[in-house]
C-alpha cells in the first residue's frame, strides 16, 4: 500500500536481500570518563532486567510519568557502542531498525535482544521530521508499557544521531499472515481486533493522541502472539483540538483528512473499521490503482460487503465506517466502550484480554529469541553520510534536548 508522503515514515519496507552493517557514532559527550562506567552498567543491567521481569500493567501505572517509570525515560548514559548490531529490521528515508543485544551482557542475559531504532539528525532536519520524531519519542514514552503497544524502553542519543531501544517483535507483520492466509476467519479476526480496541481506547481516552496511521503493517506479533502497535510517527497529542494534517495510507484515509476539515481521534475508528474488513475479506473496502478514486470511494462512503460475511461484522464496520464523525461509532457518546459492548465482540473477555490471558490465535515457530526469519533481508547502509555541522547543531540542537 502506498503511504501518503512516505518521507514522514520512519521506516519504508524495502525488499532487498542483503544484510546491512555500519559504524557506530561518536557519544554525545566524552563519556570515556570512568565516572560514568559504573551508571551505564546499572542502565545495562535494568534493561536486561526489564526484558526478563516485565509483566502487565495496569493503565494507571503505564499514565506515571516516564522518569518514574522503568521504561520510557531517556538515559543520559547509554551509547550506541553499549550494544552489538546483530542485523537490519527495517530502513526508512532517515531511520534504520536494528536487532541488538547488550553487549557485555552476563552469560543468562546474553539472548535478550532489543530493536534499536537509529535516526540520523540530520536526515531528520533535511526532512523537515523534528516535530514528527519528537512526538513520535515522547508518545512512546507517555505509553510505555501498555501491552499492545510496541514498549521503548529507552531513548538516548549522541553527537548526530538519536536512538529508540525497543521491544522485539519476533512474529513480524500481521499484513504478511494476511497475506499468507489471503483473509482470517472471525475468531481470529476478532482477537486482533479486540487488542486494537484497547490500544485505541488508551491513547484516545487516557493520553488524548490520534495514531493516524492504522494498517496492517504497523501490527506486528510478538513472541507470545500478541499484537504490538509499532511505527507512532504520525501519532500526535490532540485532546479535544482538531489537526489539518494529510497523513497515513490512501486506503484507510477517513473522509474528513481528504476534505481537510480538521480531523481528530475519530479517525483511528474509521481506520479500525477499515481495518477490521480488511481481515475478514482480505482487501480494504475502498481500493485502485488510482489514489484520487480511491479518495472519491472513502468521502462518498458506500461499503460493499461479501454476502458471506455476518450481520454483526457488518453492522460494527457499518458504524465505524460512518463518514459523519458526530455519528460515528468510537467517537459518539460511549467512546470505546461502545465499541466493546457491540455484538461482535459479544465473546470478548475484556479484562482478560488486557491481561494478554487469551492465547492469539498466530503463535510464532521460533529458533530463538534472536530469530529473524520474519524479516526481510536489507542492503548495507550507504557509506556517505551528511555531517552534522557545528551550525546544524548550534540551530537545532534545543530541538533534541532531553532525546
């Protein structure tokens, strides 16, 4: 799927077969200091801790503030030379997603891996993606935690580049099951969309932030086979304000961002609606070759449903795909609450899904806790890099204080 100006995404799937690797950049100060070993090995060690000892949380701790957190605070201490690259998940326009282990590590935390997340300063203000990047941090950071979305357990950066240590997705995509599958059934179609639910009533209810970008390929399954939201580069905080922002995928596009009629949580619900046809068909409802039909399909909202699928299922994307946003479900009076209550998902155990107590229906056949086979292979990085400069840094650099 075609994303709607792909430079705002951090990372564009490519498809080449070629394992990347590159040289690690300088710290952000000179932290050869010795006074500084003993802090970034107790910063090692709680990451090592964190990945063995995570655990549910509940919605109230996920809210604390992330420097009260043990995830989501960003380390004055780490560097890139504190992990070894192991090898490319994913590259964008600006960013590259690495599988890492802490190096050093003691023999029981050797296979704990992380995926670091690198953006090039530089690439990111030749972009013009400062505002994007740092919305995209401190939302992963205000979340942390949550069970179904992708947990940055730390930020950090150094002289030009920025870093996300994230969890690894072992599983990879949901959209390449789908694919696989060519559409899933209603048990599992449920499952996966019961787990969005609870994403989306956090962020919208709790954090007051739109994920403007919902699609199969922003899902990924997790070692366990549970759905971890990944990718918050256009999640932006907008309460009760609405933004004008044209964003996210053609096809899961809500009537109001093409209009430009400003636009606010309700989108995420009529991508879920989008979302939820998507898996039962195994194609969005509104699709061509051309985007701009594609758009005349969405702002007239006609759903052309399959006459196998069942009356609950349709009345749910019925009321989710509502092009008026005062009428549409998620965003009328009731918000996700609506939604959980509604008669598709009458079997749905809400506590225990938060819990992640329901077996997913994909578990992943994994190696190891460091296998990758659900990743495609990727270049070497480009040997030339733009610099960094002293005036790039003395205009820019406020930007990425507190990284």
């Amino acid at each position: 799927m075609a994303t709607v100006n792909r430079l705002l995404h951090p990372i564009e799937h490519h498809r080449e077969k070629k394992e990347g690797s590159r040289k690690p950049s300088g710290p952000l100060h000179d932290r050869n200091d010795s006074a500084m070993d003993k802090p970034r090995e107790e910063e090692k060690r709680t990451l090592a801790r964190w990945e063995s000892q995570r655990h549910t949380l509940s919605p109230d701790e996920i809210d604390k503030d992330p420097n009260q957190k043990t995830v989501g605070h960003s380390s004055k201490v780490l560097r890139e030379e504190d992990f070894e690259l192991i090898k490319t998940l994913g590259t964008g326009t600006f960013a590259r997603v690495w599988l890492v282990r802490l190096k050093g590590a003691s023999q029981e935390d050797h296979d704990k891996v992380f995926a670091l997340k690198i953006l090039r300063k530089v690439d990111v203000i030749r972009l013009k993606q400062v505002e994007h990047v740092r919305n995209e941090r401190d939302v992963l950071a205000k979340v942390a935690g949550h069970p179904f979305i992708t947990t940055m357990v730390a930020s950090f950066q150094s002289l030009d580049s920025l870093y996300m240590v994230l969890d690894y997705c072992p599983g990879g995509e949901v959209f390449s099951y789908l694919r696989r599958a060519r559409r899933f059934n209603e048990p599992t179609s449920q499952f996966y969309a019961a787990e969005i639910v609870l994403i989306l009533e956090f962020l919208h209810e709790r954090e007051g932030v739109a994920y403007r970008d919902l699609k199969p390929e922003n899902i990924l399954i997790d070692a366990e086979g549970h759905l971890k939201l990944v990718d918050f580069g256009f999640a932006k905080k907008v309460e009760n304000r609405e933004t004008y922002t044209l964003c996210g995928t053609p096809e899961y596009l809500a009537p109001e961002v093409i209009r430009n009629t400003g636009h606010g949580t309700a989108v995420d619900w009529w991508a879920f609606g989008i979302l939820v046809y998507e898996f039962l068909v195994g194609q969005p409802p509104f699709w061509d070759q051309n985007p701009m039909k594609i758009y005349e399909q969405i702002v007239e909202g006609k759903v052309r449903f399959p006459s196998a699928m069942s009356a609950p299922a349709r009345d749910l994307i019925s009321g989710l795909c509502t092009v008026d946003v005062s009428k549409r479900l998620g965003n009328i009076a009731g918000g996700a609450s609506r939604v959980k209550q509604h008669e598709w998902f009458k079997d749905i155990d809400w506590q225990k899904m938060y819990n992640r107590e329901v077996q997913g229906p994909i578990v992943p056949h994994l190696r190891g806790p460091a296998d990758t086979r659900n990743f495609d292979e990727y270049e070497d990085e480009a040997g030339h890099r733009d610099p960094y400069t002293k005036e790039l840094s003395d205009k820019w650099e406020e930007y990425f204080r507190d990284f």
